[in-house]
C-alpha cells in the first residue's frame, strides 16, 4: 500500500519554534496572528514561519510535476501557509476552528482553499 508514492521529507513545513513552554496558548496564538512579528526568545515568529513555508511550498511545487500533491504539517505552520494563499483570508479565526485531524484542498489555477473533512 502506497508504494508507489513519493513520499518527501520537506523541513519548511515543519511546526513553528515557540521557544518555550507557555501556560496559555491560545492568548500566545492570539498575540502572534495580532502581530505576526511577535515571538518568544528562542522562537520563530509567524513572519518567520512564513518565509520558510512559502519558500517550502514553493520548492515542493517547482520539483513536483503531478496535478495532485498531498502536503501534511502541522497547524500553524499551514494555517500561515493559508494565510498566504487566501491573500489574508485564512485568518486566526479559521486557524482557531482547525481540528486534528484535519484537511483543505487548495486549487492552484482557481486559487481556493476548500476545507475537506473536518473531525
């Protein structure tokens, strides 16, 4: 079963830094989408995970030549990826309803992000 995927490790999707332990994360989460420079010592900020998930998306587009790509990550990470494929639509209200697990499809020639299945 699924042998005949090409399954890829790609670094620029993976989870944002936080830095440290935090005891309310949904006020942390609210502070960073208010201000997407905003971050903790040792941590990355949404500006940040930006750049580096863009630039992951877009290398998984230029070596990927199938009409269908399945990327998996984690929330956040995606969520800002959303973020900037909605041209800001994709806003923390729509990352606050992301259930785990869960999956949107985006259409590259429309430019839609659909949500698929949600738990």
């Amino acid at each position: 079963m699924g042998s005949h995927l090409n399954i890829q490790i790609a670094d620029g999707l993976r989870e944002r830094v936080i830095g440290e332990w935090v005891d309310d994360f949904d006020r942390y989460a609210a502070e960073q989408w208010r201000d997407f420079e905003f971050r903790l010592p040792r941590g990355e900020s949404l500006r940040e995970v930006q750049q580096r998930i863009v630039q992951g998306f877009q290398d998984i587009l230029s070596q990927e030549k199938r009409e269908t790509i399945v990327i998996s990550g984690h929330g956040t990470s995606l969520a800002v990826l959303f973020h900037v494929l909605t041209n800001g639509n994709f806003t923390y209200e729509q990352f606050k309803q992301m259930t785990m697990p869960d999956v949107y499809t985006y259409d590259i020639d429309t430019e839609t992000l659909t949500r698929a299945y949600m738990k």
